[in-house]
C-alpha cells in the first residue's frame, strides 16, 4: 500500500499565495484541525502538537481570538456547540465556524455575515459525520436536500472569483470513539464507515455540479491510516500539515500560481513563489515580493487550559437552542473590541485596473486525485471591493 505523496508548501509560500486574502473554514472538529494548521503554517514551518490537536473552544490558539462560543458559552459535545475564531495580522485573515449541519438556522446567519460583510476569497467547507449520525437514521435524502440549499445559497452569495472547496470526508475506523457519538447512537458507530462513503458521494456529485471545487481526501489518504487517531475519526499533525499543503497547492494551481518545486537553501534571498508566464496563464505577477511581518513581534498569547474534546466526559445533548444564534447573529465590525491585545491592520489594496483575469490552471499528474471544476476564477485583490479607489501602500 501506497501513502499519499504530497508537495510541501512552507510558511514564505503561504505567507505569498494567501497575502490579503480573506479564507473561511467551515466544519466540525477536524476541520478545526485544518484551521490550526493553517495558521499555524502561516507563522513557522512547525506541526500542531498532540495537545492542540484535541483542544477545542480555547480563549486563544497560536495568536488567534476565540469571537463566539467555544469557553465563552457552554462546553458541550452537543448539536448546538458554537466555536467561531479568527486568525489576523496586517495582510491575512483567516476564520474557523464550527458547524454540525450542512444547512441550519445557524447556517443561515453565516451566509448572512457573507452577503452583509466582507467575502471570502477562500471557503474550505465540509459537514457530513454529525449529519448522518446526530440528527436521523433516514439522513440520505434530508441531507441531500440541505446540500442543495447551502450550495445554491452560497452560489448566490459570494462573488464568482471566490474558490469554494469542498472536502470530502476522512476514512472513518471500525471502532468509533468520540464526543458526538452519544450513547443514543452508539450502535450506528460501526456502521458509519459506509454511511460517509454514501455521504461523500452526495457532497462531491451535488458540489462539483454546482461548480465547486472537490477534494477527495477519503481517497487520498485511505493508505495513511497509520496516522489515524486511535478514537476511529481524527488524525495527527502530520496528515493535517499533508491537508493543508493540498488545499494550498490546489489554490495556487486554480489561481494559475506555479508553486516551485525546488528547496529553498535561504528563504529569506529566494523567490517563494513562481510566477513565470504559461501558456495557461495570464500576466498576472503579484505586487510584492516581500514577506509578511504583521506576525512578527505581535503579543504572545497565553495559552489557556487544555480542554479533552475526545473524553467521555461530556455526553449530554440537552442545550436549548439559543435564540442569539438566529440569521445575521454575527457581526464581525466591533472584532477588535474582543481582540485589544492583537494586532490589526490596514488591508492594502490596488486599483482594480492593474489586475487582469487568469484562466483556470491545467491540470497535473501532481493533482490526478481532485476533482475539479474547470471553470475560470479571476485572482484579484479582496479588498479592493471595498475601497476601489484607495492608493497602493506597498
């Protein structure tokens, strides 16, 4: 058996390929996972540790601020846990929803924050083992339905160059221990398995006919199990860094970015990223080469008490639906206000004319196991959406 085989992206790569854009994760606890790292791998070239791996709702992770739910509201392992946080300095933003349904109420409200506030460049999304276990036995065709509804929502919502991806579900083991497998529906555990493989065929069929991008990592990592949690759901550090180099290296080749494939002796003297025109390709080139700093000499955030989200400790699903979690809850102006120790920053922008279109990137043997759209995504500055007119400051 063969292990998945993935490029490396380090920090001055992503650093580059995600400057001033806005990524959204959207998930249950392993895409949580995909968050950490994610910024993780935007300050240092190191993995997320054991410990931060099972934590979940803490005040702060690696600079980051908890806005909504987590240790700010009740810590449960029920259907109504909220955990909303958000990672940013002077030309990255990154947040991280917590969900347990494809489409919800408090689905709703996240849509809402999109249409009303600022777009996401990036959404990496997926919702399928909370779906198919805490909510009905008959989950196929209610299932099916809420992907229709969120796919069609978010279509309608964000902008045609943002890069939507869907992951698809991790391989589930035999025996299943975790937080959101009550006793209720202990007896479903062994079976879930082939409940995600059916699930994970719905999501990509649906997704890639609405023109999103699918990533199928069930497949990619079906001979890495070695690196599955002993809880049958999550996995280590090392095949989440693999995920993000992934999600990373997919965006660069949508956005007709040509990641190198040398290794950098002195990072800090070399071009991170490649530029060099294709015939797939635009003239597009970035507008700095400079790495980002806004990081660097910020606070240190204390790191608060580690909270076991794998224990057995916290069964009970009997929250009350709060009434706080209804459409358009969020509102992410007043961020700093919960965040007065971070750094923020002014997000530069360029004029819109100096951007021109990039046709969708060709595909390679190195992503043979994605699935994707081939539709055309424009790279363009985020921002400048909001303040068109505003100088370059670079």
């Amino acid at each position: 058996m063969r292990e998945a085989v993935v490029r490396n992206v380090t920090r001055h790569q992503a650093g580059l390929l995600l400057h001033n854009k806005f990524v959204v994760v959207l998930g249950d606890s392993i895409q949580r996972s995909v968050y950490k790292d994610l910024v993780l791998l935007l300050q240092r070239d190191t993995h997320l540790t054991l410990s931060q791996l099972k934590s979940k709702g803490e005040l702060s992770f690696e600079r980051d601020c908890l806005v909504e739910g987590g240790r700010l509201g009740p810590m449960t392992n029920g259907i109504e846990y909220r955990e909303v946080r958000q990672y940013r300095t002077d030309h990255h933003l990154v947040r991280f929803y917590f969900i347990t349904r494809v489409f919800s109420r408090y689905m709703e409200s996240i849509l809402a924050d999109f249409k009303h506030e600022l777009k996401p460049d990036v959404v990496i999304v997926n919702s399928c083992l909370w779906d198919v276990s805490r909510y009905s036995r008959k989950w196929v065709s209610e299932y099916k339905e809420n992907l229709h509804k969120f796919f069609t929502q978010l279509k309608a919502i964000l902008p045609k160059e943002s890069l939507v991806m869907w992951n698809m579900t991790m391989p589930l083991g035999k025996n299943i221990v975790g937080g959101f497998l009550i006793p209720e529906i202990e007896d479903m555990g062994p079976m879930l398995r082939f409940d995600v493989i059916e699930a994970n065929f719905y999501g990509a069929m649906l997704a890639n006919a609405y023109g999103l991008d699918v990533l199928d990592l069930h497949f990619m990592f079906r001979f890495s199990l070695q690196h599955r949690m002993k809880d049958g759901v999550h996995w280590n550090a090392i095949v989440h860094r693999q995920i993000t180099c992934l999600l990373l290296a997919h965006a660069a080749q949508a956005w007709g970015v040509e990641l190198p494939s040398h290794t950098a002796t002195d990072q800090n003297k070399i071009s991170v990223l490649n530029y060099t025109q294709t015939t797939y390709q635009s003239d597009y080139r970035p507008s700095c080469y400079q790495t980002d700093s806004g990081y660097n000499g910020g606070p240190i955030w204390p790191q608060g008490q580690q909270y076991d989200g794998y224990g057995p400790d916290f069964y009970e699903d009997g929250i009350a639906a709060l009434s706080q979690f209804d459409v358009g809850y969020f509102s992410f102006g007043n961020v700093e206000q919960n965040n007065t120790a971070h750094s923020g920053g002014n997000y530069s922008t360029l004029p819109s004319s100096s951007v021109k279109p990039v046709s969708a990137a060709p595909s390679c043997s190195a992503n043979n196991l994605v699935m994707k759209q081939k539709h055309t995504k424009r790279h363009y500055n985020p921002y400048a959406r909001q303040k068109p007119n505003r100088p370059c400051k670079y």
